[in-house]
C-alpha cells in the first residue's frame, strides 16, 4: 500500500493499473485506509481463468461489506476514479481512461477531517504479480453535487 495524506474535503484520484495476476485472490487497486476498522478498496480481483470480480469492499467501524460483479479473466488494465466530497465518496471505474461507470458511493463515517489514501497490490495466497500504477494525478472533485432535487427541510 502506498499512501498520502490530505485534509482537502473535495478531490479525485485517478490512476491507471495494468497487471499480471495469475492466482486466487491477487489484487490491484485504490484503497483509502484510516485504521482497521475504517477503511475502504476497489480493485480487480482474480478468481480463475474464466472471470475475476471487479469489485469494492467498504469497512466501517468494523462492519465491511463487499459489491462485486464478475468480468473476463482476460482483462489485465483497469482505470479507477476515487472522489471525496467531506465525509462521502464515489468509486468509479473505467476500461479506457475516458468513460467511467460508478461502482460505489458510501459514507465513511471516520472521514471528518485528515485521511490516507492511494494504491495497493496483493498476492494473499503463496504466489506474487507485476502489478503496475500509472498516469495518476489528484483533480478537482469530478463527482458533482446532486443538483436535480430540492434538498428536505426539516
């Protein structure tokens, strides 16, 4: 994992990965990790020859739960978008670098002020990968505001 720090409450990440995964369980991704019990990742992970999940994983005090869909196991490059707007995000994810299809939003409930994230790779069983991180860069947040619907008084 290889992480930076930051305070902004609006950003997005994107980076360009292209691996080699062979084995069960390799992985490559974004993650955003504030301890153990707070963290989130979404990533590509290999199952077989057939398929693998593209999904992401979302930990909060200590509660994960998982989206996957499976895609061909053929696929070796993924483009991920990570964009935080204060303590939610957006997770989306591209083939091409152009188009990006949204895999998650969620809370993270403690995302209030400094958090940690960035890249990871792993090879959980008795194996390891080439797993390359490329073209990123850290943009104005490119997940707009919902601006269709009046927000509730209370």
């Amino acid at each position: 994992m290889l992480q930076i720090k930051t305070s902004e409450k609006y950003f997005s990440f994107i980076v360009k990965t292209d691996f080699d995964s062979k084995v069960r369980f390799d992985q490559c991704g974004v993650v955003l990790y504030l301890d153990s019990e707070n963290w989130l990742k979404a990533s590509i992970e290999y199952e077989n020859e057939m398929f693998q999940h593209l999904g992401c994983v979302v930990t909060n005090n200590g509660y994960s739960d998982w989206s996957t869909t499976e895609i061909d196991s053929g696929i070796r490059t993924m483009w991920y978008r990570l964009s935080r707007r204060e303590d939610d995000f957006c997770i989306e994810c591209s083939e091409d670098g152009m188009k990006f299809k949204q895999m998650r939003i969620c809370h993270m409930y403690r995302a209030k002020d400094e958090i940690e994230f960035g890249i990871y790779a792993c090879s959980p069983e008795d194996s390891s990968f080439k797993a390359v991180f490329s073209n990123m860069e850290i943009t104005e947040c490119m997940w707009p505001a919902h601006n269709g619907q009046v927000p509730d008084n209370d």
